[in-house]
C-alpha cells in the first residue's frame, strides 16, 4: 500500500536558523511523483515542488532545496536561513498511479513555527 | 495564475441540515477533488471527478456526494450534517495525468453544531 509518512509533527526555530521537514514514502510503482505543499494560517495549500522518481537530482529555489533520495525513500525539504512567513503546515504528498486520475496521498504535515 | 474558488471560507450549520459546499476553476482542468482536513489525519480524499458527470470515490465517501454538471464546477453536498463532518473541507483541480500538479482553494471551515 502507498503511504506518506511525516515523523515530525511540529518543528519550532529561531529566525535564521535552517530546518529541515522530513518525508519517507513507500509505493510499489516504479513510476511515481513526490509533491510537496505549503499551507499558511490562511489555509490555502500553496504548491512548492513536483519531483518524478527518475530524477534524483538535488532542486535548490532560493532558500529551499528538496534531497530526493530513492535508496531510503526519502524527500526531504530544507529551508535555509528560516524567516517568519515560512511559518506553517507543510505537507508530502504522493502520487498514485492508475485509473483516471492523479490522486494524491498527503503526510499527516508538520507544523513549523519560525519563532522571530 | 491558476485560481480555485470555493463559495465559503467559514460555515455553520446544525446537525440534519443539507449542506451544498461549490468549487470553481478557471483553467480548464479535467479533474477535480474534494478533500477534508483534520489534525492529525493530514488531507482524505473524500471524493473525486474526472469529466463531467464523472466521479469516483475517495477514501472517505461515507455521508458525502457529489455533482459536476459543468467542466469548472464540482460541488460536495452532505445531505443531513452530522457534527463529525465538523473540518475543513479543500477543493483541488488539475490536468488529467499522474505528473499534473493538484492547485487548490482556499478552503472551507465547515462547523456543525
């Protein structure tokens, strides 16, 4: 079964501090995309990053870069230099192939507080 | 810019009523999906449509239906309200594919009483 696991439930920084959210999947497909979302105190999940798994290339945009590794089913995402506004719930999700359509299995989010 | 509207941010209803929660995109997306967010539960697909008057099941149906009668408009109709469907409710849309990004609304925080 397809399953997205976010061990960290909440994280608390410093300003300028760097954090990193863990994320570890697990698929029998061999043919998947990993997302990763942001979600305010506003509500609204923000789209950050798309990876598909034959691309194993670390992304880097800006302060935030995205580890993907498909040896330990791992996509983790780092926020260097954390400010205030990165304070939020961030959410992994997975892409289940098949059928008509792309669903999604979201993590439980993890709830990052940048402290000023 | 992609834009996903839903037709409430905040609701309040009492138990037995039927509740009518609306999506709207503007980018043409074949699917659309209907979710719920509940601490600790992360997002559950509750339901989801990927043509007109087409949609399938999520993984929590129960109490819950549907109607896409136009390719831009989903809606998610609870037909007697029950507190436990107290949450916060999120619409998404994308392309058909299994790479196609999900973009989504803003949210609905939907109290039953």
């Amino acid at each position: 079964a397809q399953k997205v696991t976010q061990a960290q439930t909440e994280i608390s920084v410093v300003e300028k501090e760097d954090v990193t959210l863990d994320c570890v999947y697990e698929t029998r497909d061999t043919t998947y995309y990993l997302f990763w979302y942001k979600q305010p105190p506003s509500g609204e999940l923000v789209f950050l990053i798309r990876r598909n798994s034959f691309d194993e290339q670390n992304e880097i945009s800006g302060r935030y870069s995205w580890n993907f590794q498909k040896s330990t089913s791992s996509f983790n995402f780092t926020i260097t230099a954390s400010q205030v506004v990165d304070s939020a719930v961030y959410f992994c999700a997975l892409s289940e192939l098949g059928g008509a359509t792309n669903k999604l299995i979201f993590g439980t989010g993890t709830l990052l507080a940048v402290q000023p | 810019d992609v834009k996903v509207t839903q037709s409430s941010r905040y609701l309040v209803k009492r138990t037995g009523e039927k509740v009518f929660l609306e999506c709207v995109q503007d980018m043409d997306h074949e699917n659309m999906f209907w979710y719920r967010q509940d601490p600790g539960l992360g997002l559950r697909l509750i339901y989801f449509s990927y043509d007109v008057k087409m949609k399938e099941k999520g993984d929590i149906p129960e109490g819950y239906s549907v109607s896409r009668e136009k390719k831009e408009r989903f809606s998610l109709i609870l037909e007697s309200a029950s507190t436990n469907q107290t949450s916060m409710y999120l619409c998404a849309s994308s392309f058909r594919g299994a790479q196609e990004t999900q973009y989504f609304g803003p949210g609905t925080r939907l109290l039953v009483l």
